[in-house]
C-alpha cells in the first residue's frame, strides 16, 4: 500500500484488540497475575510479518496493546514462514518446555492447504498440538484458515471444520476464519501484497 492510506494499518490494530474478545471466556488473559501472562504464538509467514517492515504485524501490534491492557504480559512468537503444521508440531515440545506459557495461540494449516497436504494429517497435527498445549497448562486459541476456493467447495468445506473439530475436542477457544474482512475481501489487491496470499 502506499503510504498515505491508512487503512491496512487500521484493520491491523483493529484485528488485535478484538482478538482476545472473540476467544471469549476461554482465553481469559486479564485472569492470571501479570508474572504468570505469557503468550507463545506458533504460526507461519501470517504472523512472521512476512514482507512486512518489522514491529508491523499483528503479533506486534497485539503485544503494543496487551502493554496497555494487560501490562507484563510476555508474547513470545515461535512463528517461522512457511511453516506447516508438522513443523509445528515437532517444535512445540520444545518451545512449551522452554517457555512454559500461560497461552498458546495457533495459526497454522495454511501451507498444508495450499500444499495439498492430507487433510486428515492436518488435523492430527492441530489435534496433537491443542492437547500438548492443554495438558502443559496453557489456554489454547485456535486461529482457523480456508481453503482458497478453487480448490472446490467440498475440499474447503473440510478443510474448515477441521479447526472447529479441534477446538471442540480440546477445549480450545476458536476464531473460526483468522483473515475475516480480509481474506474474504471481493477485491484480493485490497488488502494483500503482490502475491495475494500475504496481508499488507
């Protein structure tokens, strides 16, 4: 975007402060002692700031408002770009042991669906990751992803319940579609960069 329009910047920040208010209840930050409060957020390029100048992306941008909101809170991004959600669930062992959050955050999948990668794989692995994470201690949200639509509504529409699946199972808290008023967009050049798969 060029630099006189705001408005990416805008639906960042607006995207942060009403992403703890959609998990609802069931990730409960302002509920713990600030000492306790720490956040590891595990995704790929989406949080990662892909093609982004840093401190732009959201996982900043969040960590700007829990400052304010929620100061003492620690967010801790584990996120790496391309990652799958077998990368993530190989590191995640290590990465609960090493910072032993209060909270983990998972927005992964992308890079499965637009690999083609078995669906039901997929879904293991958010399984496995939810639980570990649980059973660590942590408060877990599910960040959900789709299927661009050419890959057939069938085939999305199972790739999307697997996040719902998951969250249902484990407890988790969900944010159904983590690029909602984004990635939904009817114009794919408004709110993305050139390769129309990362958010500007």
């Amino acid at each position: 975007m060029e630099s006189g329009m705001t408005a990416p910047l805008f639906n960042r920040r607006h995207f942060t402060a009403s992403l703890l208010a959609l998990a609802g209840a069931g990730f409960a930050v302002g509920a713990q002692a600030a000492k306790s409060r720490k956040i590891l957020v595990l995704g790929d390029s989406l949080s990662a700031e892909y093609g982004l100048p840093r401190g732009s992306g959201w996982v900043a941008l969040l960590q700007k408002q829990l400052d304010q909101s929620h100061p003492g809170t620690i967010l801790v991004n584990a996120s790496i770009s391309g990652e799958t959600t077998s990368g993530g669930r190989s590191r995640l062992p290590a990465l609960l042991k090493q910072h032993q959050p209060s909270h983990v955050l998972i927005e992964l999948g992308g890079n499965d669906a637009l690999r083609g990668l078995s669906l039901a794989m997929t879904g293991d692995n958010l399984m496995f990751m939810a639980k570990a994470a649980r059973e660590a201690g942590a408060q877990v949200l599910l960040l959900g992803m789709q299927m661009p639509p050419n890959y057939g509504a069938e085939l999305t529409r199972q790739f999307a319940a697997l996040y719902p699946t998951v969250a249902k199972a484990t407890g988790a808290a969900l944010v159904p579609f983590f690029l909602k008023g984004v990635g939904d967009d009817p114009d794919p050049t408004r709110w993305f960069q050139p390769d129309r798969i990362h958010p500007n």
